[in-house]
C-alpha cells in the first residue's frame, strides 16, 4: 500500500514514492549533477512500481520539472525530461517535456530556507506559447524530491491561472513522507 499523500496543494494531491535517505540521495545526485544517465530508468521503475499501487486509471500527460536554458546547457540534459521518457514508456502515458517553461534561472533550493526558497522560485516558471493541451486534461507533473512543496506550489499556480484545474504530482522522494 502506498503512503498517504504526501501534502495538497491548491486542490491537487502531490504524492511521495519513497523517503530521501543515502541510496535515493545518490541516486538523485547521480542523475542530475554526474552525468549518469543511465540511472533515469530506474528513478523511473520506482516512480513506476508506486504509481501502480495507486490503481489510478485515468490517462494523465506527464510534465516534468523544468530547468532553466543556462542549467540545461550545463547540464546538457534535463534529467526529469529523461526520467519522464523512461516514465511514460512503463505507463503507457504520454509525456509533454515542452509545455512547462522555466522563465527565471533560480539559486537550487535544497541550500535555501523556506522563505528564501518562496522568493528563489516565485514567478520562474510559465507556459510555453508554442504547445497546445487541452484545459480539462489531467496533468501528472513529476520531480525527482519534494521538501517544501514550493516549486510544485509554482508550477500548479501558473497552469490554475491558465485554467488548467486537473492536476497531480509525483516525486521520487521526500525528506518526510509524513509531514
């Protein structure tokens, strides 16, 4: 059985598959900041095994975090857009990387406090201009970890203002699952 929602965010559940400890924090890093790509299937097998025990049967487009053009260039990937990828392949889903924008190129939050991390992340994200989805469409947006809430806070904000009202979100982890 899966645990409980983790927390709900204007009227839309964000879920936890598991709680932050060494070996997803090594995953996590892995991932995102070493250049190991070949970890976004199993980050996505995880997110995977717990969807499935959440039995949901509607059909979702799944939206990863996005990072902002200079991280990317960075980075040379998004490594939620490649978990989304590998996501969306185990679920049958379909995944959008486009459609969610990050406008500003915030600090990472994970050095902030709570009120730094609500100034860092206000107004960074929007929509791309360029993609379509229909407004009664259920969107899955997907993150690697969740401690505050703030950025999928942000995110949700900027897809209500553009009427779309149908929203959940999936993290990896969380540092307190019951929190």
């Amino acid at each position: 059985m899966p645990p409980a929602v983790f927390r709900e965010v204007l009227n839309c559940k964000i879920y936890a598959c598991c709680l932050y400890d060494e070996i997803i924090k090594t995953l996590i890093k892995d991932l995102k900041y070493r250049n190991q790509k070949k970890l976004a299937p199993l980050q996505a097998q995880i997110m995977y095994e717990y969807w499935q025990e959440l039995n949901l049967k509607e059909e979702y487009l799944i939206l990863p975090v996005p990072i902002h053009l200079h991280r990317k260039k960075e980075r040379k990937y998004n490594h939620m857009d490649l978990v989304a990828d590998e996501f969306a392949k185990l679920t049958g889903l379909k995944a959008n990387k486009n459609f969610l924008i990050r406008i500003k190129d915030t600090q990472k939050q994970f050095k902030l406090h709570k009120q730094e991390r609500i100034k860092n992340i206000k107004n960074a994200f929007d929509i791309n201009p360029n993609e379509q989805i229909e407004k009664d469409k259920k969107l899955l947006i997907i993150d690697d970890i969740t401690s505050s809430g703030i950025t999928l806070e942000e995110i949700i904000k900027v897809l209500n203002k553009n009427g779309y009202n149908n929203i959940m979100a999936l993290t990896l982890a969380t540092p307190d699952i019951w929190n």
